[in-house]
C-alpha cells in the first residue's frame, strides 16, 4: 500500500466514524443522500477519493458543526496533494512511478489516451523517453540516477500494446512537429509511430494541424477503465468520480471525430519524418 492510499484509508476512517457517532448505518445515510450503498462504502474504506461536495454533503447530513466540515476539506486538499505532486512521487527518480503505471496498465482492461505535447509513453522509443525524463528531473529538480532503468520499465509498460487489451491513443501532430529530442531520435521516434499503425487492436490516431477541435483541451489526459490521470507541468491530477470521468470518456469519443487514423495518420507520420531527415541531412 502506497503512502497516498494508506492516507485515504485512514481519512475514510475518519468518515466512518462521524456516521457511527450520529447512529446511522451506511444504508441509512446512503438512502439519506441519495447514493448508492457502494458509494458509502467505497469512501468509507478508501478505495475511492472523496470529492469536496461528497464531504459536504456527507457532513451536512449528520448535522456535524461547520468546523468539522472545514477541518476535512483541509485534509482532503492535502490528501490531494500527497498524491498529485510529482516531486513527491518523483523524490527517489523515475522507475518506481514507471513500475506503478506497468502494474496499472496491465490490470486494466480499457486504455485510452490523448496528448497534445508528447508521445504517449506506450508508444515512445528509448531514446525519445530518455529525453522526457532528463528534461523533467531538471525542471522538478529530482533525482536522474535512475534514467536508464526509467526507460527500461517503460519500455517493458509497451508490452500491453500487444496483449489483445482495448488500447486507444490520439496525439496532435503539434507534439510532433516540437522535437523534444534531437533529429535523429525524433525521426526514430516518428517510425515507431508508423509501425504503431499496425499493431492489431491498437486505435492509433492524430490530431492534424489546423483542423477545429471540438472542445477547448487544456492537457492531455490517460483513462485506465474509471479512472482518470491527468499531468500538470508540476502535479498529477487523478480523477475517479464517475459523473467526471465520463465527461473525459466523452471528450475522448469527440476528438475521434477530427483525428486521422490509418493512411491519414501515417501520411502525416512519413512527411514529418521527411521534414526532420532534411534537417540531419542540412
């Protein structure tokens, strides 16, 4: 158990006990509020993070003083950090939060992912990922000792590409066309890309430039099944609540809409590869 789910265990703990001080069963409060029992559960047992409404109305319903309610909405907001913060999770280098996205990934059964200024990590090259995670240990000011075993495990993370799972990937062509890595290893990077196209049961597209999108998107965004990951320049935002998550699982469906797939998608592939081998070449 991580130190974050340990923390949401014990603040769950905490929801528990307010329900048992005011005599009510987690029926009885469910049917209170109007959730379903598994909510209460789930909360109370800290397999689901809670939302600040969620407390509210939780608080609200066992009549508990406006003080308590603002004493675990501070800890909820701290909960959300703990767990958010990439220097937090990076402290020790890159592998360990590599091996807890293999272990996430291989569980899940749907994957589905957009970015707008990098390669997906299922589909970079080691060359192009070790390029990502020098860059991010300088910004963050973490350790880059473990670069090399960092790439490793992300490479192993790509062998669920191939394991029949339900994989959707779109990336905008923008974060193509802005090398994060020298010429050479973006030109590796984009005949990955090409044999990406391939891959059987892979949904592969890309967002081609000044084509409308159907939604402003600020970041891109990874959904492993019900839960949502989305990466800030210094925090990681993870979202399980069902009403929210379908509203990125909805986002995803629309950008669909725009992005190219199959020949569409490898031409654009190919002719900024043609573009980064004129530079090798100049």
């Amino acid at each position: 158990m991580t130190n974050f789910e340990q923390r949401r265990q014990e603040f769950g703990e905490r929801l528990r006990r307010f329900r048992e001080e005011a005599d009510l069963t987690g029926r009885e409060l469910a049917s209170a509020l109007g959730w379903p029992h598994s909510k209460i559960s789930k909360l109370e047992t800290g397999k689901q993070t809670a939302e600040d409404q969620d407390v509210t109305q939780w608080l609200d319903a066992l009549d508990a003083p406006e003080s308590s309610v603002r004493h675990m909405l501070d800890e909820l907001a701290e909960l959300r950090i703990s767990k958010a913060a990439w220097r937090a999770q990076l402290r020790a280098g890159h592998r360990a939060r590599q091996q807890q996205s293999y272990d996430s990934e291989h569980a899940a059964t749907r994957i589905r992912n957009v970015e707008f200024g990098v390669v997906p990590g299922l589909l970079q090259t080691a060359d192009y990922a070790r390029a990502v995670f020098r860059t991010q240990a300088e910004l963050l000011q973490v350790p880059d000792t473990d670069i090399e075993a960092s790439v490793r495990v992300r490479m192993q993370r790509q062998q669920v590409l191939y394991q029949g799972k339900d994989i959707e990937i779109i990336i905008s062509q923008h974060a193509l066309r802005h090398p994060v890595a020298a010429p050479e290893a973006m030109l590796g990077q984009l005949d990955r890309l090409v044999s990406a196209l391939d891959i059987p049961g892979l949904r592969f597209g890309v967002l081609p430039e000044f084509r409308r999108l159907p939604n402003i998107t600020m970041n891109g965004f990874s959904m492993l099944d019900d839960l949502v990951q989305v990466e800030h320049v210094s925090a990681e935002l993870t979202i399980d609540d069902p009403d929210q998550v379908a509203i990125y699982h909805r986002l995803m469906d629309r950008l669909w809409h725009v992005a190219c797939e199959g020949d569409e998608a490898r031409t654009i592939v190919q002719q900024l590869a043609a573009e980064y081998r004129r530079q090798i070449e100049d």
